[in-house]
C-alpha cells in the first residue's frame, strides 16, 4: 500500500539564483517548478549563471534553463497528499482524497497525459496541489507509483521458436494500455509496468 505524508513547502523565501539547487520547488511564469539538475558556471569576463534542468509540475515539460544573477525566485508552495482514483467520465479523471473521503475533485486528460493509460480505479497515488497568491489553489497534477501490476488481456500468440530468440510483442493491459513485452507473455498474465517509461519490468507470479 502506498504511503504519503502529507506535508506543504511554503511561499516565504525569494531564493537567488545560486540557490536553485537539485529538488528545489520554485515559481518561474506563475507556474511551479522543479529543479532536477543544477550546475554553476563561472566564466572570465562573464556574469557568473547557473545552468539548471528543469521539469514543469503542472505539463510535465523537461527544459534547460538559465539563471543569472540578477534574477530572484518565488520558493514554491507545493502541497504533496495521498488520494484515491475512483471513476473516468466523458475525458474528466476523478479522485478521492483518502484522509477526507468527501473531498473529491477531477482532472482531465490533457493534465494527466500519458499517465491516465496506467490509472486503475482504487489505486493509492499523490496528488499535488499548488498555491499561488494571485489564483486559488488548484490540483496540478498526479504521481502514479513507479511500477505497478496490470492483467494482460490481448496478446498475439508467439511464434513456435522465437522465445528462444527474445523477441518483443505487443500487448493490450487491462486498463487499455498497449505495452511491449517479452514472447512469452500470454493473455491472463500479470506483469509488472514501469509507469515513467512504459517498459516491461517481468512477469508477476501468482
């Protein structure tokens, strides 16, 4: 069972551009991001910059970017709380918080992207929530678990000889998902999915 904790990184700090360190939440364009690499440049005759890879909370979006030194930062107030999926209706995703079971809200699926081909109605996941001054707060988006379990419902039979050979063949999940998976896999079993990369991780035993 997925356990979150429930906990708020508040809007207090302008942070420097130097400060921008790996895992770092900050507001760029009124949107929330994270900092996933971080390195500073110094060069001779050139205004010192630190040179991040970012991703966007709320797309999804990897980019670079740099930061100079005469930009400030908003610390990002992101709230991180477990919720429960509970239905799909006409392209709206909804959920249930599990500490306040009344508390549902939806999000459609040009938010959740690829991840609503791995979504399974009771399935524990975080939902992130982002608070900005100027607009209400608002869910941003979800965090499936890295690798979870789904039935295979379709798969072509495999070719008599090419097991041996470790081919791939394509497969249909029972949530709709279309996964690559080794030849021996067959229509009833379960196996294990990498939800960030789509990936085969094996077959689960019953």
């Amino acid at each position: 069972m997925l356990t979150v904790k429930k906990f708020t990184v508040k809007i207090q700090l302008m942070l420097n551009y130097n400060e921008l360190k790996v895992g770092t939440l900050f507001v760029k364009d009124g949107e929330p991001y994270e900092v996933l690499e971080y390195a500073f440049i110094r060069m001779q005759q050139r205004k010192p910059v630190a040179q991040l890879r970012i991703k966007n909370l709320i797309t999804g979006k990897v980019q670079n970017y740099a930061a100079h030194q005469n930009e400030t930062f908003k610390e990002a107030e992101v709230e991180i709380f477990p919720v429960k999926f509970i239905y799909q209706h006409q392209g709206e995703f909804w959920f249930q918080e599990l500490n306040n079971p009344k508390n549902r809200f939806s999000l459609k699926s040009d938010i959740l992207s690829k991840t609503v081909q791995y979504l399974k109605p009771d399935i524990e996941i975080k939902a992130f929530k982002f608070s900005n001054k100027n607009e209400k707060d608002r869910i941003i988006n979800i965090e499936l678990p890295i690798k979870m379990d789904f039935k295979v419902i379709e798969a072509p039979p495999a070719v008599r000889g090419n097991t041996a050979q470790g081919g791939t063949k394509t497969v249909i999940l029972e949530t709709g998902a279309k996964v690559n998976v080794p030849l021996f896999i067959d229509e009833g079993d379960r196996v294990r999915i990498n939800t960030a990369t789509g990936e085969y991780a094996e077959r689960v035993k019953d």
